[in-house]
C-alpha cells in the first residue's frame, strides 16, 4: 500500500424509479449522512419534477441532477430544473459539451479507454465506469495507467459495503450506488441504514490503510 493516501471517495446516490412525493424524504436521510450527490435517473417517475425539489432543497449542500440523460434534449430540461449534475451511461461528445457550456457537470459512462479519451476531448473530467461490475477492479487499474492523472472515475452498478475496498484499492475516486442503497418502496430510514453501512465499511477500511501505511 503506497504512503500516499488519497482523499476520502465521494458517493453519487442514484434514486432511480424514485418518485416526487418520498424523493425530499429520502434526500434527507442521505445528505444528513454525509451523501454530497443525488442522481434521479430518467426513467423515474417524473423525473425532472423529483431534480427540482431536490435542488431546491438541497442544492446548497448536494449536487443533484439527473441520471440516464442520452440527448440534447434532456440537458436542456436538466438545466431548466437548476440541477448541476449530468450522469450518462455512455459517451456522447455533444452531450457533454453542451452540458459544459450551461454550466452543468457532466459524468459520461465509459467501458473502453477509447470511450474515456472520447469523452475527456469532449471536455469530461469526472467519468463513471459502467457497469463497473462486469468490468471489475482489475480493468480500473489498466483505465488508470494511461488516462490523465486529474481525471476521476467513478464506479457505478453493482458496488456496494462488501466490495468498495477493492475498488478504492484500484484507484476510484468515487461510487455510485444504485439498488444496493435505494430501491422503489424503501422507508427514509431503510436508505439510511443502507447508507450508513456503506460509510462505516469505507471508513473502516481506511483506517486499516492508514494504520498498514504507517
């Protein structure tokens, strides 16, 4: 384990089949726990009424927006709703040019170093690594030996308490947790143990680098 020690992962909670009446509930048990991202994927219920709330709630806190956002379109309406954050499970170079020029931060999913480099010519520094579960910790580690060091990867899709430490040990500078935190029907207080779970699992594991580094 390398003396260097990299700043704590961010977490993107992605509330995909949310809908507008539980999604400020639900934001709540999050944010109060430390979650510094809200995603509302696009094929939720009204979706762009659930990124509104939440930014107006919580947009001093949380960078929230919207997930699953495949066209021209769907930034402008993201926009519209005073949401900053753009989450795509692809790489559309328009997208996330227009997605900069408003203003918005954009996270295009990537596979392929191809699909990365695509997307940071585009003008992406943050990229989400989808699905990173059937690409695993390994190919993170090969992604990380030549893109540019300032890019961060986020993993997301199957990541969870039980497997973080193997991703934070390939280098991710983020999660994105889906159904392993929320899942339509959920109580605030479910997503909240959930979520509290995932932090302590990462806490514990870097306080077991730290004590192995020193």
């Amino acid at each position: 384990m390398s003396s260097k020690r990299q700043a704590m992962p961010f977490v993107v909670a992605i509330l995909r089949g949310i809908a507008p009446r539980e999604v400020l509930a639900i934001a709540e048990a999050l944010v109060t726990r430390g979650v510094r991202a809200i995603e509302v994927p696009l094929n939720s219920p009204e979706p762009f009424v659930s990124i509104e709330l939440l930014q107006r709630a919580f947009g001093g806190d949380c960078l929230c927006g919207a997930g699953t956002v495949l066209d021209l379109g769907q930034v402008e309406r993201l926009h519209a709703t005073g949401g900053r954050l753009l989450v795509a499970p692809n790489t559309n170079a328009a997208v996330i040019r227009r997605a900069l020029e408003l203003g918005l931060m954009p996270m295009p999913g990537i596979g392929s170093v191809s699909e990365a480099f695509e997307a940071i010519a585009a003008g992406a520094d943050m990229l989400k690594l989808f699905p990173a579960s059937t690409y695993g910790p390994d190919h993170l580690r090969a992604l990380r030996a030549v893109l540019p060091q300032e890019v961060r990867i986020c993993a997301v899709g199957g990541v969870d308490e039980r497997n973080a430490r193997h991703w934070r040990r390939a280098g991710v500078d983020g999660y994105g947790l889906g159904s392993g935190l929320y899942r339509p029907g959920m109580t605030a207080a479910e997503v909240g143990r959930r979520a509290d779970a995932f932090f302590a699992a990462v806490a514990a594991d870097e306080q077991h680098a730290r004590a192995v580094d020193a």
